[in-house]
C-alpha cells in the first residue's frame, strides 16, 4: 500500500466534530472507534443498520474517555459526571446513552470505543488518579510518560474491551518504543493534546515492513493484529489505547527488539 491507501485503510481523522456523534466500525475484532462532542446540544448514541439490533449497545459493551471539558454521560437515566481524563464503561444491554456538556465554552470531548460482549458488566466510572497511574520511560530516551489502566482485569471489569491512556512529559515524544505486537487481538490509538502546528509520527506494519502515517490532533488509528504500533511526536502529547480479541491479559504482547525492526 502507498501512503494514500495506508491513510484511507487505517487512519480516522474528523472524529470529533461540534454536536455530532461519529462512529467507525472496523471489521478487526468487530471494533467501533467513535466520539461524541456536544456544544450546544445533548447527543445520543443510536444504533445503525449494520448492528442489526434494537439498540446500540444490545449485544456491545463501550468505553468512553473524556478529553475535554467537563461533561455528563447518562446511562439509562443513571448520571455520570466525567471530568479530564475520566473514563466510563458501560456495559452490554444499556439501551439510552446520551452525552452532554457542561460549559459550551469549554465542551467535553468523548472518545468512544466499543466491542462485542457475551455478558453483562455493571456500569462503572474510573478518576485518572484511580486508574494507578504508572511512570516510565527516561528523558534520556525521550520517553517518560505516565500510563493509566482503567479497563483491564484488575481495573473495570468487561469482556473484552482494555482501555486507558498514556501522558507524555514534556520533552518525551516516543511511546511503545520497544514495539511490539499482539495477534491475539487488534488495537486503536487515538491522540490528543498534539499541540497546534506539531504532529505525530506513527508507525505501523509487519516489524520487518514498516511505515508511517502523520497524524494531527484528535487523530485515530487502527492497528491490526499483525502491526507494531509506536509513535514519535514533534513535541509531546497523550494518546487513548484500546484493545479487543482473544485475550483480555494486558500484558501479552510479542515484543520486537529496536534492532530487529526494518
């Protein structure tokens, strides 16, 4: 694939646009990559022909990051407040989920992602500081960043969705740098807070056949399987990380040393 064709294949760009809910769905693990960013409306998440169900999260469960400003999630009625960085799981057989904010001139940016489910998990609201943030990574290496796990097995329980995000500290620009891969399950990276005339270098494909994409502000990928999946910004920015597939383990990956890549 050119340049061109990995972008329109992999790439999700204008996913947050004002009082709109956008969604993409992705044929890798069934995944739905979507964000909502009311303004001066409440949204509502409706379900689309190609689910062939009665409402949106009937056979789903979703996760929902919160990148803006302050908002409200509500759930079959049941109000949660989501401030920076919270995130909410909502679990399969919810069937009104709407979305607002609480300053227009500050509005909540929600990041949505979504994956089948074979059960029901309780509803559940995880503050970035419960998420036991974890600092790795050394400036010599320009890579000291902060993760924090919401979604995961000892973390918000779900079926298959794992989700959280990861800060980088100013002057870091490299995440998942050793790389690796999982073929047991797929993987979207969405960016934010890439500073206004910077970007983001992101790098796919096999280890021995990579490329990149140059990615701005707001920006989602979906990484296959198959593909490594690190990213090198112009200056420092966070990125959501969310998985679905076989294994729910957040820690099985096949790491591929840096001299190995190509």
């Amino acid at each position: 694939m050119n340049t061109q064709e990995l972008r329109d294949n992999f790439l999700i760009e204008n996913l947050m646009v004002d009082d709109e809910v956008k969604l993409v769905y992705s044929h890798y693990d069934r995944v739905i990559i979507g964000g909502a960013k009311p303004v001066t409306k409440t949204l509502s998440l409706e379900t689309h022909a190609e689910l062939r169900a009665d409402f949106f999260l009937e056979r789903r469960e979703m996760g929902i990051i919160n990148v803006g400003g302050n908002g409200v999630v509500e759930a079959d009625g049941e109000t949660h407040n989501l401030s920076r960085l919270d995130c909410l799981y909502i679990g399969k057989g919810v069937k009104s989920v709407t979305f607002r904010s609480e300053e227009a001139g500050t509005p909540a940016i929600f990041y949505l992602l979504s994956a089948p489910a074979h059960m029901t998990y309780p509803t559940r609201k995880l503050s970035k500081e419960e998420a036991t943030p974890t600092t790795i990574g050394d400036p010599s290496t320009s890579n000291r960043r902060t993760i924090y796990k919401y979604i995961h097995s000892e973390g918000i329980k779900s079926c298959q969705l794992v989700m959280g995000l990861t800060v980088l500290d100013k002057g870091s620009v490299w995440n998942t740098m050793p790389s690796h891969t999982h073929t047991r399950r797929m993987e979207a990276y969405f960016y934010f807070d890439v500073q206004e005339g910077q970007a983001v270098f992101h790098f796919m494909g096999e280890p021995q056949q990579t490329r990149h994409l140059v990615l701005q502000n707001n920006s989602a990928i979906i990484s296959p399987p198959w593909s490594i999946h690190s990213g090198c910004g112009t200056a420092n920015y966070g990125f959501i990380w969310g998985m679905a597939g076989e294994n729910y383990n957040y820690t099985d990956m096949d790491p591929v040393a840096i001299p190995d890549i190509r």
